[in-house]
C-alpha cells in the first residue's frame, strides 16, 4: 500500500511539473475573444423543443446553435474548408416538407439524427448530429466519378430517403437515392433526360426540379414514377434567378412572386414581397413574408391552407441602415390555442452579413457576423480629454516672451478651476458623446479604437480594451479591386493633431461601374467627414500614402488609374506628389512596372520607367506574395556587433519589395521563387529558388530581414526561412538612403527551420521607436497565435557553438523550432480558420497591440523584452515608501547629527 501510494505521488509530481497555466486573475484583462460563425445560409428555428434553439449554417462551413433569448453560440462545429466544407443541405429531424416525415430511429437504433448536413463533392460528406450538444454522431461519404461535374450537385431529403442530384447541363439529371443514416443505396441510379437545364436558369425546390424558359416553368417531380415534364405558365418573363421556398415543396418565387408547380401544393399567389418563409402559428401553417420600405421593415403572415391574414403576426418596427437589405430566413412561434403572436421569433440574414432577430415589434437581438471576414484594420488613437487638449493647445501657442507665456498658463489654470467649479455644482457644460463613452486616451496610449473593414462592406469601431462596438457602417455598393485585391482602410490623419479629428478613408471600387469610390469618415464617431462618399470618374489601378503633409495634416492619397494618369486626394495636396515612384504588379503574368510621378505647371504626369517580367520563359509563373515593408516601422540600431567588437552594417532599404512566384514543373511538381526587387529602380536584389515546394505561403518584412513558410512536399513538412541583408562593415551612407545611388548588392544570410505545425500568418511586432526586441507572431491552422523571438529564427545561427556566436549572443543551430505552451499569447482562446495578423504600437515602447483575424476575433498585446517600462502588477508600493520615507528620514536626522558635531568640534 505505502509503495502504490508513493507510485501516485510521483505522478502528481511529474504532472505538477509539466503544467504550465496563466493566473485566474489574468484571463481574458488584457485581451477578448468574438467567437462568430460566418454569414447565414440556412436556418431553424425551434421554439417547441424541450430546449428551444436556432439551428444554423453557414457560408463559413459552420453548423451552430443559437440561443433564442440571446443570440450567443450554445455550440458549434467548424467543418472542413471550402470547397469540402461547403454544406450543401442542413435537413432538421420534424423540418421536412412533409409534415409528418421524421428522422427519428427506431427503439434502440443507433441510425436516426437530430440533424443532417452534407457537405462538399469530391467526397460528399454526409453526417448526422445531436442538436442538444453538437456532437457528431455518424457518417458516411460518396465519391463521384466526375469530381467536375459533382460540384453542380443537388440534394434533398424525402421521406428518410437522401436524395444526389447530379445535372448534365442541356442534356439530363442523374438522380440516385440513397438511405440516409447508412448511406446504403436504394437502387440503380435513374436518368431524366431535360435538354432545357442550364446553371442561371434552374433550382430545386423540395422534390421538384424547376427551370425558367421564357414566359414559362418547366420541372420534374424527382422522386414521381411518370417522370412527366410539368410546364406551368408564368405573367411575364423571369427578370431575376429563382428562388426556392423552403417548408412548401415545388413552391418557387419568382421575381417577388410565388408560383407552385405542385398540383397538391395550392400558393396565395397575389402575394408580393422581397422575403417568404414558412412555419406554424396555432397549429396551422403559415406564410410570412416581409419588405423594407423607407427604413420600416414590415411582417405579414397568411394562413397557407385559405391565404387569410395572420392579424396577429403583423408588426412593423424601424430597421437600422447599417444593417443593409434583410432576408426573412426561417420564424417558428410556440404552439398554443389562440396565441397573440407575441411568442414568435422571425430571424433575418442581411446583406451586411448580420444575423437579426424580430420579437414583438423590436429587434431583440443581432449577430455581427461581417466580422468573419475581416480584410483590413487599424488602431487609431482616441481623442485627448479637455484638461488635456487645453494644455497641447498652450504647448502649440506661438512663441513669445516669458511674461506672455506666464499670462498664457495663468489664464489656462484660471478656466480649468472654473470649468471644475462649474462641473461640480453641476453648471457645467455636458460631456461630449465620445466623453460619455469613454473614449478618451489614457497615459500609456494602449487604449485605441479599433476600426475593422469587412468583406461585405461593414466598418466597425470597437473599443480595443472592452470589446465593445461604438459605432457601426455599411457600404453597400463598394467592392474589391481587380486582381483579387480588396478594399483598403487608410488613416490619413491620426488624434495626435489637436483640435482637429482624425480622418480615414476607404478605397475600393463600385458594383455598378467600376469606377473608383472614396469614403471619408471619423474613425472615433462613425460619422461621414470631409466630402463622405466620393465617386470618382476612372478606375484605380495603384493607390499610395504621401508621406508628408500640408497644414490640415491630412496625408494626401495618390492614385494611378487605368489609363497610367496619377491624381491625388485631397487635391491641395498634389504638389508633395512631385518626386514619387509607384509600382504595379500583375499577379497573373507576373509583371511589374515603374513609375516616376512629376508635377510640373500645375499637373501631375506619370512615367514607365521600369519593366520587369518575373514569369519565366514560358510564362507560367505566378505571383503568389508580395511583402512590403510596414512605413510606420523605425529602425533603433543599423548595425550588428560582431564577436571582434566589430560592426556589421544593416541593408536597410526602405523600397525593398518581396515578391513570391510559383508554378507547376514536370520535374519538381512546383517551384516556389522569391525575388527582391527595389521598387524605385526596378533592380533585383536578391532571388532564391525552392523547388518541390508550394503554398499556403506566408511572408513578413522587416528591417533588413524577411521570413516566409511553405509546405515541401519532399519530406511532406512545413519549413520556415529566414533572410539578412547586411552592407558590410563598412557603410555607404549614414544619413540618407538612395535607390538611385545604392551601395553594392548586399551580403545575404540565409537559414531554413522546421515548424511541427502548418502556418496561416506571419507578422512582426512594431514598437513607438523600434528599441524593443523584434519577435514574430506565428498564426497556426489549429488557431494559436505563437510569440517567437528572432533569435531563434536568426539565420547567423552557428552550426556548432564557437568562441565568435556566444559573444554575438546567438544560439546553436537546431533545425526544429519549439512551439512552447508560454509562447501561446492565446493560451485557450484558439481563434477558427485564422487569416491574418495585425500589430500597431502603443505609447509604450515595451507594448505592441495585437488583433487575430479569422472566423473569430481575438485582440491582446505583447511585450517582447518585457514591460521594462512599465512597473508591475504586484509592486509593492507600501514597502517602497516605507524605505524611501525611512532614507529622508535618517538623511535629516544624519545630516542634523553631523551639523551638531561640527559645531562641537568649532568650539574646541
């Protein structure tokens, strides 16, 4: 007994040891998590279940459940990326068209589902959940043998029975059933021949395929025996695609109007609306369906067996414009005699990507889920207070004698003591919006709004401490760019400049005409600034920061259209435009061209000066990364101590472009090359080759160095490599760096590392003035955001530990690199289907703010040499004035004692 219990002693011990955690007092204090699930696609709701819930899926390849009262994620389950996650069907156990059709199993089966979802093509995956805690409970696959034409297919479910539905455009349907809980087939697969199919013109709407020819329907019954062609006659002639109402089976809607191909299904078909959805109120079917006109979103409802109004589901109620265009998803309402409509819930999908919830006349609650997809950020810094900004303003005060500046600060003082008198009695003036929100800066600067630019067109500011969303915005006509470019947020104008606000700008390109859009807006309030949303009349082809600024402190934009012609934004600043160079790069053909921007006579005019094809002899290449260097980034040292005490010289050049190719080779599969081309002159700097490798490829520039990740399918591992450029010893010029007058090409380190994990992101730290130690933010696809030091990735790593690397400080080479539990700045707050990192400095030199994006939304800081600049949470400050009173204390008293005994000895 005394041995068993000394055996499990050492085991605790041994465990104890190799646990690593944060403090309970620490989680989530400095950082926050928004967990999302991407933008609706498919709906039910279920307020009769013993645990009433939303069931939803979405375009992100998430099944969740929703809380009905709330909206918070009760649980979800991120499925496989696209194209193998793209859910196909979400089929709910009782959801069928069929009223009475069921998916629940026998007595002591283990076959039925409260959930089915099938997903992808090449296979498709077919799988069955419990709702009550999103546990995956069987599944099943089928491979096709034409994976190109698999991804047209169709499914539906009927009657227990899973439906494939395979189209051969203008020729026929290749339809087979299969059981759904084993996936057994239920016989020979059937052909229907429909010559009239194509992909613009055709949807399936329960059992029925329907199609558009014309001023007619034509469809199929799928699972009827005749096989007979049903044409149905329409008004007019479709303008838009068909839609598919799901709940009524062979029930389409057609340019706002609901049309049956079902004899057994009768429609009301004098109703007109954007968005139809069917459920049950009273124990009866319903038909809701619901428009947006002036800002007022309204509900109807009619009983689908007699077309009579539901008087009491109709409600109308003001509907946000950030929230763009609604789309009634799914409603349920609890089942009750003679119900007052009260206990029904309409939940909506928006153009904007947001999930919102209708409850007696009120939106009860909404989703965000444009944050999904997030393609652009920045931290801005918040508004100084008012004792604050009269203290810059003096600061800024013209210069003058001292008696002035006297008479200046007494006066300020004097307004300040009266502002707080007045404030006190309470006369004083209200607080401002951004005040009474608390937006204000703190000493430290770590503080900030956090404006995030969306794929569909929303703009968010969120507090970076709290988490909470301030102000919202939509754009709802502006798109990406072309060469699969999107859109860019821009601060053209920061808070530091005192009284004035600071200004950003969104750039992209309108639905209609393609031409370039412009919107200016406060990032502190939301508010449209300077001239809102500009329509410009060209095409923008490149886009670059001025660097310097005119009296407004508004950095201008320079934009390259089409047709090569340069413009700047706002126009007053175009003469800072004179001297500036531009690149474009074709990610297709692997071009590149430069151009010279001169402003003479008042007019702006661009020249090509350079051309660079990066393609190859046969053009195949394509470019698959471009990395720049971060403009706001200061380099703190331009050298490298040697072990001699000797000074090996940074090559910092701030033109220094990555550009990363690949393309297919018959020897070794793909062949990944890396140039470095300065910008200015169009020279290549540097290239390496890697062959046998491909992407995902993530890159990060930096100073003198660069690192990017690949995966080499030789040894079917992710490798990480990393690069230095030095001048030399000796250095070309100190002060001032010329493209035109470059030194010679530089000395180039190189090393390659192994990584147990495959990389979604890169990114480097920054820092006020780039004293900090540089660390690299490592994103992973199992969603941790890893804090790795240079030094370890050093490329001047040794191969065996000499006299010369332990004086220059660096570490033994070692080909794996550790992914420590400390250096996951993320601990448990793993953040699904991570894209992209984003960092900024703070007012201290020893933080840098950090935001994750991905399907979730995860904001920290870092601090890579520790927080020397800051005292700890734990300081003992009793302790320390207690010490510094006790050394004034004996100070006098010694200082008294020593006077005493030289008054002695004087008398001697």
């Amino acid at each position: 007994m005394q041995q068993q219990w000394l055996l499990a002693g050492l085991s605790v011990a041994l465990l104890l040891g190799t646990c690593s955690a944060l403090y309970e007092d620490q989680i989530k204090k400095f950082d926050w998590r928004a967990v999302n699930v991407g933008a609706l696609k498919q709906s039910r709701v279920d307020l009769n279940h013993f645990q009433p819930r939303i069931l939803v899926s979405t375009a992100e390849g998430v099944v969740a459940s929703l809380c009905v009262k709330t909206g918070e994620l009760v649980w979800r389950q991120v499925l496989e990326q696209k194209p193998r996650g793209d859910i196909k069907l979400l089929q709910v156990s009782g959801f069928s068209d069929d009223s009475s059709d069921t998916a629940a199993a026998p007595m002591g089966s283990n076959l039925g589902f409260d959930m089915l979802t099938v997903q992808g093509h090449a296979p498709a995956l077919v799988r069955g959940w419990n709702t009550n805690i999103g546990a995956l409970e069987w599944e099943w696959s089928i491979m096709p043998l034409n994976t190109e034409r698999a991804q047209e297919a169709l499914w539906f479910y009927s009657k227990s029975v899973l439906y494939h539905v395979l189209p051969a455009w203008r020729s026929h349907l290749e339809v087979t059933a299969y059981f759904a809980s084993s996936g057994h087939s239920t016989g020979s697969t059937s052909k229907v021949m429909a010559s009239w199919i194509t992909p613009e013109s055709c949807t399936l709407s329960g059992t029925f395929y329907v199609c558009t020819d014309g001023k007619q329907l034509i469809s199929l019954d799928l699972v009827s025996k005749s096989g007979q062609v049903i044409r149905t006659s329409l008004e007019a002639e479709s303008k838009g695609k068909l839609q598919a109402l799901a709940g009524l089976n062979g029930v389409v809607i057609v340019d706002g109007k609901l049309v049956s191909v079902n004899k057994e299904q009768s429609v009301c078909s004098g109703l007109q609306g954007s968005s139809f959805a069917v459920g049950s109120f009273n124990y009866r079917k319903i038909l809701a369906y619901a428009d947006l006109a002036s800002g007022i979103l309204k509900i109807n409802a009619v009983y689908v067996d007699n077309c009579s109004p539901a008087a009491e589901l109709e409600q109308s109620l003001p509907f946000p414009e950030h929230f763009g265009t609604p789309s009634l998803n799914n409603f349920d309402c609890k089942q009750k005699r003679n119900g007052d409509g009260k206990s029904c819930l309409f939940l909506f999908s928006t153009s904007s990507e947001s999930i919102v919830a209708v409850q007696q006349g009120r939106i009860r609650w909404s989703r965000e889920e444009a944050l999904a997809n997030v393609i652009d950020s920045q931290f801005v810094d918040l508004p100084l207070a008012d004792t604050e900004g009269t203290l810059e303003s003096e600061m800024k005060g013209k210069a003058g004698d001292i008696a002035s500046a006297f008479l200046r600060r007494i006066t300020t003082q004097a307004v300040q003591i009266r502002s707080l008198f007045l404030h006190v009695i309470g006369l004083g003036p209200p607080p401002t919006d951004t005040q009474r929100a608390g937006l204000v800066r703190d000493s430290f600067g770590l503080h900030k709004m956090l404006v995030i630019l969306t794929r569909a067109g929303k703009i968010f500011g969120i507090d970076n401490i709290s988490g909470k969303h301030h102000w919202q915005l939509y754009l709802p006509y502006v798109n990406g760019f072309a060469n699969d470019e999107q859109m860019r947020l821009i601060v053209q104008r920061s808070a530091k400049h005192f009284p004035l606000q600071p200004l950003c700008t969104i750039l992209g390109k309108d639905a209609v005409n393609g031409n370039g859009v412009l919107y200016r807006f406060n990032p502190i309030t939301g508010k449209a600034a300077e001239g809102g949303l500009i329509q410009l009349d060209y095409k923008i082809k490149q886009l670059s920061l001025l660097g310097e600024t005119e009296k407004d402190f508004v950095k201008g934009i320079l934009l390259l259209d089409a047709s090569n012609k340069v413009h700047v934004y706002p126009q007053h600043a175009t003469p800072l435009a004179d001297g500036m160079y531009l690149y474009t790069a074709d990610v297709k053909t692997a071009e590149l061209s430069g151009f010279f921007v001169k402003y003479a006579g008042g007019q702006l005019s661009s020249t090509h000066i350079w051309n660079a094809r990066l393609g190859g002899h046969n053009s195949e290449q394509q470019i698959i990364g471009v990395a720049g260097k971060n403009p706001i980034e200061h380099v703190h040292s331009q050298g490298r101590v040697l072990g001699d005490r000797s000074v090996l010289y940074k090559y910092i050049n701030p033109n220094l472009v990555a550009f990363v190719t690949q393309a297919p080779d018959a020897t070794h599969k793909s062949v990944l090359n890396l140039y470095l081309v300065d910008v200015v002159s169009g020279s290549v700097v540097f290239t390496m080759t890697h062959r046998k490798v491909r992407a995902p490829l993530s890159i990060v520039h930096s100073e003198n160095w660069l690192a990017y990740s690949y995966f080499n399918e030789k040894v079917r591992r992710t490798e990480i490599t990393t690069i230095e450029l030095y001048e030399g010893k000796s250095q070309a010029n100190s002060s001032v760096w010329s493209s035109l007058q470059a030194p010679p090409m530089p000395l180039v380190e190189r090393q390659s590392y192994i990584l147990p994990t495959i990389v979604e992101a890169l990114r480097e730290t920054i820092t006020e003035r780039g004293i900090t130690n540089k660390h690299v933010l490592i994103g992973t696809a199992s969603g941790s955001i890893v804090e790795m030091p240079w030094h370890l990735l050093d490329p001047r790593r040794p191969i065996a530990s000499t006299t010369q690397g332990r004086e220059e400080g660096a570490i033994p080479y070692i080909p794996e690199l550790p992914l420590p539990t400390e250096s996951h700045i993320n601990y448990n707050q793993t953040v699904a289907r991570l894209r992209n990192i984003y960092t900024a400095p703070s007012g201290l030199e020893s933080t840098c703010l950090v935001v994750a994006t991905g399907l979730d939304l995860f904001v920290t800081r870092v601090a890579p040499s520790k927080t020397f600049d800051l005292l700890k949470e734990d300081f003992d400050y009793i302790l320390i004035s207690i010490v510094l009173v006790a050394l004034t204390s004996g100070s006098l008293i010694v200082k008294h004692l020593a006077s005493r005994k030289l008054l002695k000895q004087a008398w001697k």
